[in-house]
C-alpha cells in the first residue's frame, strides 16, 4: 500500500530494514527533515526519524551497501543493496537534514580583555562532563571512510574512483552526449562563469578519465578559436561559428591561461602536455604571459592594471589578501609567488642536539624544555600542518588516496600524543596542569593569529576520549581551574558537531578569505563525501556535465586551496619540527589499548585516593586524630609509566623489557618479590650441608613458585602494560623464565655441585654406553659441539634449556633421527654429567610454566637418555638391595655363630 505522493518528498523506495531478529522490507520515504518507515503489507507507520534532532548520527562503512542511524541509543539498518545506491540515499538524507528551522544559537563566551585566574568568575562552568561528551560526539561523528583502507585497497582505486561508481550506475550517460559537445559544454561554462577556470583545472583528471577526447592543448586550441584569434588553426574539435567575444568572456580566458601559467598549484597541470600547450599559448594567448598585460582587440578600451603582490587570488567573493615582499631574483615573474616551492622541508631540519635514553618527552616537558608558551607551540604545529597540507595536490582530495591515509594518520597520532601526555604525568595536580595546557594551546590555535582549526580539532578530539573523562579521572578534574573549564566550554561552541559543524565551517570560510589559515579537513572529507551520489555526466542535452556538483565540489576545497597558497609568517624551530615529524616512530608504542591500561591504573588509584581523603575529611571534622595518607599515583609502581614508555621506545623486544622489570624487582627492597627472593637464597644455603638432594631441589621449586605468585600479584598489570600482550598465559610464561634466570643466579652452581656429586656414579655408566653406542655414528659437528656449553657450571636451567631449544630447531629432523643425533652429540661432548643436567633441570623448576619451544628441547634430551638412565638407576637400586640383604645376613650369621 503506497502513501499519497508528498510535495517536500526527497526520495521513495524499498528498502530492507534490520528488525528485532530479522530483515524485513519496508518503504522508506525521506521527507524534508525527516524519514518515514512504512511496514509493506499494512501500510502503517513503523519509525519516524526527525533528522534535525541534534542526536541523530548517521554513519557507514566505505565499501559496505549498509546504512546506520542512530538515535538516543538506538540503531536502525537500512541495506541499499549496493554502495552506489547506499550514495544516493546519503544524498537525499543529507539535503533533507539541511536548512533546520531554527538558527543556530551561539553561546556566551568570554571577554578577550578578562585575564583573572580566579575561579570565581568562572562558577557557572564546574560540570565539565556534559561538555567533554559533546567533544567525544564530535570526534566520532566525523566521516572519514579514507581511513579505514589501507594504503594497498588505496592503491587499487586510482582515478577516477567515483566516476567507475557512476559509470556502473549509469553506463549510457558518456554515449547519450557526443564528446565534442562536452568539451564544447566544457567551453561555454569556462567563458561564462567567473571562477570557472580553477574549477575545471581542479577537476581535470576527472574531466579526462571520461574519455571525451580531451587534451589541454586542443582545449586551449579550442578557446583561442572561440575568442575569434586572427592565427587559426586546424582543431579535431567541432568548434561553434565564429562570434565576437565579449569582456567577460575574454577576462574569464585569459585567467584560465594565466592560472595555468603563474598560479602554484594549478601550473602543475601543464606538466602532462607542457611543450604543445606552451606553443599554443604562445600563438593565441601572448598577453598572458606579461605581468602588465591589456585586451589588444579594438572593440576593448585601452587600460593598464598593475601587477597585484598577492599572496593569493582568491575566487570567493570579497577576499581580501595581504602583502608581503618577495625577491624574485632571475626566475619566474608572475602575480602568484610560489608558496609551495619555498615551504618548509621537514627533511632538512635537524634537531640540535642528541637525544638521551630518556628522548620521550609529553607536552609540558617540551614547553618546558624548549621555553615554549602554548601560542609558540600551537604556531609550530601550525606551521608543521601547513607544510604537510603543501606537500600533496590540491585535486587529490577528490579520491581516496594515501595522501589522505598519511594527514589521518598524523591527526591520529598528534591526538594520542596528547592523551599520552596527560596520562603520562605521575601526580593529578601533574595531569591537571597538561589538561590546562592542551586546553591553552586549543585556544591559541582558534586565534586570530593563528587559525589553525586542524590543531583545534586534535585537542578537543584529546580531551573527549575516553581515558581522559572525569569518570576515569576524578582527582585530575577536580584540580582544573574553572577557567580551563570556561574555555572548554567555549570551544565547545565552536567546534558543535549538530548541524554538520555548521559553526565551525562558516568560521573556516569567513577566516580563510581574508587572512591565512588552516582548515579542519575531516569536516572537508565529510562534504565530498556526500556529493559521490551524482554522477558527473548527466541526460540533460542542454547541460550535459554536472557543474552543479564541480562547483560543490569546488568549493569544499575552497579553503584548502586558500591554506595551500597561503604563508604563514612564523618561524620554525627546528627541534618542534624535527618531534612533530618524528611522533610516529618515537611513539609507535602508544596505542588505544595501552591508553586505556593506563587509565584503568589511574581511575582505581584516584578513585581510592579520593575515597581517602573524604574518608580523612570526615574524622578530621569529628577531631579524631588521624595519620595524613600520601595520594601518590605512582607509589605502588616500580617503574614509573613515564619509564616504562621509554624502555617501549629504546627496547625493542618485551622478553628484554620484562626481564629489566624484574631486575627492578629484585633490587627493590620494599617489594614482596624482593624479600621472597631473599629467603629463598637464605633456605637455600641453610639445606646445602644439612638435606638431602631431593629436599633441596623441593626448597628451590617451592620457592620459585612462591615467587612467580607474588610477582604476579603485585606486579601484573605493569608486566602486561610492559610486554603489550593480551594473553594471560604468554607473558606468564615470560615473566616465569626471567624469574628463574634472576633469582637462580646467585644460587645455581651450589645445587648444581650437591646434585653432580649424588649422580656421579650414574654419569659415568651413562658417558660410557652413550660412548659405545655412537663409536660407528658420523658426528655432524666436528669442530664445534653446541653440548660442550653444559659443561659450563653455574648455569640457570633456562639457560640450558634454550640451549637444548637450539639445537633441537637446528637438527630439524624427525624424533627419531633427531635422538640419535642428539646421543652423538652427547657422547662427543666435553659435558660429563648428562644425567645430573636432566635432574637439575627437571627437579628445580616447574616445567608447565615454561614456553612449549623450551619443553620441545628438553623433551628431546629426556628420550635420549631416558633408555640409559633407567636401567642404570634400576641396576643400581637392584645392587643396593642386595648389598643391605648381604649385609643383613652377615650380621645375623654372625650373631648365631656367636651364640653357638
């Protein structure tokens, strides 16, 4: 049953809707301002969405035809069956959720000229959750679907991307209009539309891959024949009858040529076709070449217009533009001087000096190193962001490519930079303060000096993650200044996510036309994203290409075209700059799941902290007296996380990393491993003289277990944060191994001296039948034998069982031909004690908390002495047996001869 047709309706169809427990179809209507769900059989509503509600979120996955919105904890699916028609659909949404009817309100913010730091003037602004929530919606609803394909998927999406989509979707549309009418269509709209020039360069690659015929020679072959040039030439082009130009149209050409010429990013485009064009130029355009040039035709007056020392043009209207001084020297002269040739080269700034073991610095030790208030340091990563936005072409935002996946990742970075840096600092007064700075240099960044809303966006993005919330947070957020929570607040208002950050696009368009600036490219990403639903070939015969769409299109990209021409009078630090560059490997450790590690830590210690205090607060008003209990983070720690993050960035391998914490172990006297590890060695030296060999093989295992529990307790959470493992198990068999080596050290040659004089005698028969078995056996080692090392006393059994290890993945053989080998070895060697070494290892450590490749080794020598050592042990049980019935005779004999 279908509703009647609806005058505001945007778009009508069928669609499969994800229910309670199963996918049904219904008809959905989009509407302006919102969308109706009509089940199919009974026509009825199911769900009506309001899409101007401020808690509407859609979101989608690139390459997936599904479709998500989200509403007061709510999700409905819609499938579009296909990504193309899933396009279509956002474009309909989107154009319905726009225009809401009601202005966007903005609210109150702070005087410039009120400097007081006192938190009274700031009362009203204490309730800062509601507003780092608003921040983590912000960063969550940015579409931005280039990252979620790796630089391989990127790859295999060259241009045009969106114009395959559309191809599929309408693969008539190219033979319906004849090329020489596009190109002609092409023409007119270059002519007549003031800015159309850097439209069409913006989109020529798209332009091309549609496969009209079209080159930049024949079209400006084209227009110099269309502006009546006294030199013609033969086009392939069906070119229009010849008619008289008019101002406009000439003034229009002659900045596409000029653009072409002098502008630094639209000159790339000669490069394809540079001498031809060039020649062209030359023969119809000369006048363009002069920095002081007139129309020449006789119909235009006379009139001189001065070189303008521009810092850009800008095509929007009322731009303004300041001036700088510029030394041309013998090149190029022309209106545009090349910003993008005397950038910034990250690759040449070094840092002065070296860096220490403890390189790893968060953002209050850089201010503080470098001297650096938060507008300094926001003005390097301003101009950081800048040489990064010049270094890629301006037309490769309008696919995805990796250039899009680099600025992503970098935005990433820089936000878990800024996190880490919070949560890197040991006392909440500490982390309070590196809120206060983020928050500081987010407002420098939004100044008039500085406009950098890419840095804006990264803070904000820092302070509405999880790890940082007053949730995970209390104490820290209780320590900020109420005007830290003011300015929150009032970035709040800028950077508003409803409305598609309505608020902050007007700022970036308004700021970009009239000094430098730095847009936020996420919200840039999301416009293009929307316009990929209309193709750019349309059925219209009168206006066959999709201008409505270039020009879009073109404008999105406005401001970044403004930033990418645009200088930014500041001057680097080379140390700033060298840090900024360097984030990705020197904090390739940080990840969300270390983040969130660590602020777990933090929440139980100023969760508890905060418990105390009040606790302390309360007997201290009822005058009991009361001990003062230290709220220190870090108290409970051996290695601070500051410490820890840089053995992450010295130390490459977590076994390495694991077995410096348990060093710090061992050497903490205040620990419980510590003392444990001390008993143990007092034990040990107390059963030497005074057990037997199995009560002092039973000592040392009963105390490494000891050990290893009491590690795990204290000290698990740092041995997980230090190996960066998810697996309980796998960590627990490292920290078991790094225990034994530690602990076993001091100890290893006295048991290992007890247990060689108990097996001496069953060494030897062993050495003797193992050296009678091999005489005729080829020995594959015959300079070096790998045994020989068990001869070294002294040695932990990790140690020998690695050896084992080895040389078990060296023989790479089957069992069986691995144990004869292996007795080989064992016969050649210069190690004596074979079967001590068996019960060294075997008795003094529990083999179960081991790693599987060191049970393999060991494994492998047990079967090879397992034949030899039981028969000699039962040979030896059997001749004891007998010697005491011998002696048991003896002695009763001789007691009745006595008798006798």
């Amino acid at each position: 049953m279908l509703r009647p047709f609806d005058k505001m309706e945007l778009k009508r169809g069928i669609l499969s809707v994800y229910g309670m427990f199963l996918w049904r179809e219904r008809e959905v209507v989009v509407t302006k301002g919102q969308i109706a769900i009509y089940r199919r059989s009974l026509g009825t509503m199911k769900h009506k969405i309001n899409l101007w509600d401020p808690h509407v979120r859609i979101t989608f996955v690139a390459n997936e035809p599904t479709l998500t919105i989200s509403l007061h904890q709510e999700d409905i699916v819609l499938d579009c069956k296909t990504p193309v028609e899933r396009d279509a659909w956002l474009g309909a949404i989107y154009s319905a959720q726009a225009d809401p009817p009601k202005a966007f309100q903005t609210r109150p913010t702070l005087a410039q000229d009120e400097e007081s730091d006192t938190d009274s003037d700031f009362e009203n602004f204490q309730d800062e959750t509601e507003t780092l929530r608003e921040f983590q919606h912000a960063r969550s609803s940015i579409i931005f679907d280039v990252g979620q394909l790796s630089r391989e998927e990127i790859n295999l999406v060259l241009l045009p991307t969106t114009q395959s989509l559309d191809a599929l979707a309408q693969p008539a549309n190219t033979v319906n209009a004849p090329p020489s009418k596009l190109v002609l269509a092409l023409a007119t709209y270059v002519e007549r539309t003031e800015g159309g020039s850097r439209i069409v360069l913006l989109h020529w690659d798209v332009l091309v891959s549609l496969r009209i015929g079209l080159s930049l020679s024949k079209f400006l072959t084209l227009l110099a024949e269309r502006q009546g040039s006294h030199t013609s030439t033969v086009s392939s082009i069906t070119t229009a009858p010849h008619r008289k130009a008019s101002l406009t149209h000439k003034t229009n050409v002659s900045n596409f040529v000029r653009d072409l010429l002098f502008h630094p990013l639209y000159s790339q485009r000669l490069r394809s076709d540079e001498a031809v064009s060039l020649s062209v130029i030359d023969a119809h355009f000369p006048h363009c070449r002069l920095r002081r040039f007139s129309h020449t035709d006789d119909d235009l007056p006379k009139q001189t217009l001065g070189a303008p020392a521009l810092v850009r043009k800008c095509s929007g209207p009322a731009s303004s533009s300041s001036t700088i001084v510029v030394d041309w020297g013998g090149g190029k002269k022309h209106a545009f001087p090349s910003i993008v040739m005397s950038g910034i080269s990250l690759a040449k700034l070094q840092p002065s000096h070296g860096h220490s073991f403890s390189s790893v610095l968060p953002l209050r030790a850089v201010m503080a190193t470098y001297k650096m208030s938060p507008l300094s340091f926001a003005q390097q990563c301003t101009l950081f962001h800048h040489a990064q936005l010049t270094g890629l072409p301006l037309w490769s935002f309008l696919v995805p490519t990796h250039y899009q996946k680099d600025i992503s990742e970098s935005f990433n970075r820089l936000t878990c930079y800024l996190v880490w840096s919070v949560l890197a600092e040991d006392s909440p007064s500490d982390r309070a303060a590196a809120i206060e700075a983020i928050t500081s240099t987010a407002m420098a960044a939004s100044a008039k000096s500085v406009n950098n809303f890419h840095l804006v966006m990264a803070c904000i993005g820092c302070l509405g993650d999880t790890p940082l919330m007053p949730s995970r947070l209390p104490l820290t957020w209780k320590k900020v200044k109420a005007k830290t929570k003011a300015q929150l607040h009032e970035l709040r208002a800028l950077c508003d996510y409803t409305g598609g950050f309505e608020t902050l696009r007007r700022k970036q368009s308004l700021i970009s036309a009239t000094c430098p600036s730095l847009p936020f490219l996420g919200i840039i990403g999301a416009s293009l994203e929307r316009l990929k639903s209309s193709p750019y070939v349309t059925n219209d015969s009168k206006q066959p290409l999709n201008f409505d769409r270039l020009e879009r299109q073109y404008h999105a990209l406005h401001v970044v075209e403004n930033a990418m021409t645009s200088a930014f009078p500041m001057t680097p630090h080379p140390d700033v700059q060298h840090l900024l560059a360097t984030l990705p490997q020197q904090l390739h450790f940080v990840s969300s799941k270390m983040l969130q590690l660590r602020s777990m830590q933090l929440q139980g210690y100023e969760t508890s902290a905060t418990s105390i205090v009040a606790t302390t607060s309360a007997a201290a008003a009822a005058a009991a007296p009361t001990r003062r209990v230290s709220i220190t983070n870090e108290s409970a720690r051996l290695l601070t996380f500051r410490a820890s993050c840089v053995l992450w960035h010295r130390v490459a391998c977590p076994n390495a990393r694991l077995k410096i914490l348990v060093e710090a172990m061992a050497a903490d006297d205040k620990s419980p491993v510590a003392r444990l590890i001390s008993n143990l060695h007092r034990d040990v030296r107390a059963s030497l003289f005074a057990s037997s060999c199995p009560a002092l093989c039973l000592v040392v295992s009963q105390g490494l277990d000891g050990i290893f529990r009491a590690a795990v307790d204290t000290h698990g959470s740092e041995c997980m944060e230090m190996t960066g493992w998810d697996e309980t198990t796998a960590w627990q068999t490292a920290l078991y191994e790094a225990l034994v080596e530690c602990v076993y050290g001091p100890v290893a040659q006295s048991v290992q001296a007890k247990l060689q004089a108990e097996h001496r005698e069953v060494d030897l028969v062993v050495r003797r039948r193992l050296e009678a078995q091999t005489a005729q056996t080829l020995v594959h080692y015959t300079m070096f034998n790998p045994l020989n090392q068990l001869a070294l006393t002294g040695q932990t059994p990790i140690a020998m069982l690695r050896l084992l290890s080895a040389i078990r993945q060296e023989l790479n053989a089957t069992d069986e031909i691995a144990t004869k080998q292996l007795r080989s070895l064992v016969a050649t060697s210069t190690a004596t004690t074979p079967h001590t070494t068996l019960q060294f290892i075997s008795s003094t450590i529990d083999l179960t908390k081991c790693s599987a490749a060191l049970i393999s080794g060991f494994d492998l020598f047990k079967k090879c002495l397992s034949s030899l050592s039981l028969w000699l042990v039962s040979l030896l049980s059997l001749s004891s047996s007998w010697m005491c019935w011998w002696s048991s005779w003896r002695s009763s004999s001789s007691s009745s001869w006595r008798q006798s």
